[in-house]
C-alpha cells in the first residue's frame, strides 16, 4: 500500500476527539478501524485469549501508552530514530526495509473478527478462554460492539470487555446482554483529579460501575498507579469505594506504570504528554 506524502504530512498532526464530548452522542464513525489483534494473550481475562483492539477513544489520558488509539481515524506513523533516509523512499508499511513507517486503523468486518477468533478454539476450550475487546475504548463505538460480540456468542466464543466505562448507560445496559466479562479501568477516585488526568469527569463512570455491581456481573477492576498522579490517597480512596460496592480485593488489579510509549507520541506528531517513570 503506498502512501503519498501529502497524506503522510496531514497525518503528522493527531486528529484527537474532544475530551469533554457529550457521551450520549454517538461518534462520528460507528464502525471502528482496528488497531490491532493479540493471541495467545494471558493477561486479558480468564485462560487463553485473543484481544482485538479498536481504534477511538473520547479520553485522553496523559499517561496513554497507547496514544495511536485516540483518534478514531487513520493514522501513518514515522519512527525516526528507524528511518535510514533512502533515496527511494516510497513511504509503504509493507516495503520500508527498517519498518520506519506504521499505519495505525484498519477495517474489519465483524465476520473476518469472528473467524480470526476461530482459529485458536481448542486454546479456548483447554483453558476457559476467550475473545477480549480492548482499545481505544470499545463502548464508543458500543452499538457495533454490541453487534461483534452477538456474532461471537452466536460462535460458541466466551466474551471480556476491557473498558473505561465513560459510555452512555444504554452501552452498559446492551452489552451486560453480551458480555461474560468486564475488566473495567479505573483511573482515580476524586472527580477532579480525574478530569485533570484523562479530560473527562468520572461520575457516569462511577454510576456504570454500580449497574455492573448491581447486575452481579463478573468484574475485574485494573488501576493504573502513576507515582505523584493517583497513587497514595487517591488510590487509597479507589479501593475504599470499590469494597463499598462488594467488589472483593481478588477482584482489585493495581497495574504499574510504564513509559515505554513516547516514541509513539514523537512518531504520530504527537505532544508526549506521559509522566516521567519514577524508579
């Protein structure tokens, strides 16, 4: 596929959404572009998985260490520090000698996500597995969410959603009709803190969390620790409101914070905006 440079030069600058938007509107583009596909994942939900990753986010987390996941759109990244500067260059992910250039978001029809998730069956089955949607964020794009994980049902597949639960409360209502299991992420406790760490407030998170309580719905809830972000009071106050609802210790996650991702800012054009990783 080759890519000519005025595309690659618009694609410089990351076409973000706007963090405050209204969640109850739907997005712009319904159909996600996919990220990417993980087998043979571990840490995804029970057993042996396979996670498919779409491409949107109404978030934006300074410490994201996906930032090629934000803007729903189609994106073409350059890894300078990869780039040996040939003469020929024809700016193709497939033929770049180096792998210098990434296009970030490809279309999949559900059927060909079904079928790739058929392919790792008797993994599945020997280890309680499954089929995990990630992102990005999935329930932006929840009603073709919604539609992925029937066709999966409908296979025989056992289903995970790893989600922020920043949704409309119908999102939320849909999938527990889908859903085997929800890795919810929950980032801090103090609603302003939050808005000044991801761009939006936490309250419909908050109220999303109860109805997956409320529903006896199967949770493991991961929280992200950034040293001097959310960690000490805040993460103390996550955990006091989490046993609050009955959500049991086995079911706390805390998750350590890497910055591995800043080369992705510098190659998306993006402002690195990831914390310093404290040793």
């Amino acid at each position: 596929m080759n890519i000519n440079r005025r595309l690659f030069i618009g694609s410089g600058i990351a076409a973000g959404i706007l963090p405050n938007m209204l969640i109850a509107k739907d997005p712009v583009i319904k159909t996600p572009l996919m990220l990417d596909t993980k087998r043979m994942a571990i840490h995804d939900g029970p057993g042996i998985r396979t996670t498919f990753f779409v491409k949107g986010c109404p978030l934006k987390c300074i410490w994201c260490h996906n930032p090629e996941s934000i803007s729903p759109e189609r994106q073409i990244a350059r890894f300078k520090h990869l780039c040996q500067k040939c003469k020929k260059c024809t700016m193709d992910e497939a033929t770049c000698p180096t792998r210098a250039f990434k296009v970030y978001g490809k279309p999949w029809s559900i059927e060909d996500l079904v079928k790739k998730a058929l392919e790792d069956t008797p993994f599945y089955k020997r280890t309680g597995g499954g089929i995990t949607l990630s992102g990005g964020e999935p329930l932006y794009f929840w009603q073709w969410a919604y539609k992925f994980f029937s066709a999966c049902k409908e296979a025989g597949l056992s289903t995970c959603l790893d989600t922020s639960l920043y949704a409309p409360p119908i999102a939320v209502e849909k999938m527990l009709e889908v859903t085997d299991m929800w890795l919810p992420d929950f980032k801090a406790f103090d609603d302003g803190l939050h808005e000044k760490l991801t761009g939006v407030s936490n309250k419909i998170i908050k109220k999303n969390l109860e109805r997956l309580v409320a529903a006896n719905a199967k949770i493991e809830v991961r929280m992200l620790v950034v040293p001097n972000h959310n960690d000490g009071e805040d993460l103390k106050a996550r955990r006091a409101y989490l046993k609050s609802l009955g959500i049991a210790e086995t079911s706390m996650v805390e998750l350590e914070y890497l910055d591995y991702a800043r080369s992705k800012y510098l190659a998306l054009g993006m402002k690195d905006t990831m914390p310093p990783k404290i040793k």
